[in-house]
C-alpha cells in the first residue's frame, strides 16, 4: 500500500519507529498511535517507504 500523502507517510514513519523501539510508544499521537496500534511492522514498512515526491502536504 502506498501513501497517500505526506503527513500519512510521515505518520507511518514514526509508527514504525516505534514498533522497532527507536521511539516510546507514549511519544506517538494522532494518527501515529492509530497506526502503530492497528498496523503491523510490514504493513507501516510499505506506507513509509513510500516516495515523497509528488505527495500532497495532506489528503483532502
């Protein structure tokens, strides 16, 4: 699955840093602790990886 944005991509990014313990789960917010919550390592892997380029700042 790809990003559809780059505060999603953003968002993933830090779920996923969690997730392999370079953050503290209690430092996620927003959009970022839903993802970590209810995404697996993979799956925030794939909307991270995502190219930034040509993303919108936000989905509308």
């Amino acid at each position: 699955m790809k990003a559809k944005s780059k505060a999603q991509q953003e968002a993933a990014g830090a779920a996923l840093s969690a997730k392999r313990g370079n953050i503290k789960v209690s430092d996620l917010q927003g959009a970022s602790k839903e993802m970590y919550d209810s995404m697996s390592a993979d799956e925030l892997e794939d909307l991270a990886k995502t190219s930034r380029k040509n993303l919108p700042d936000k989905k509308n």
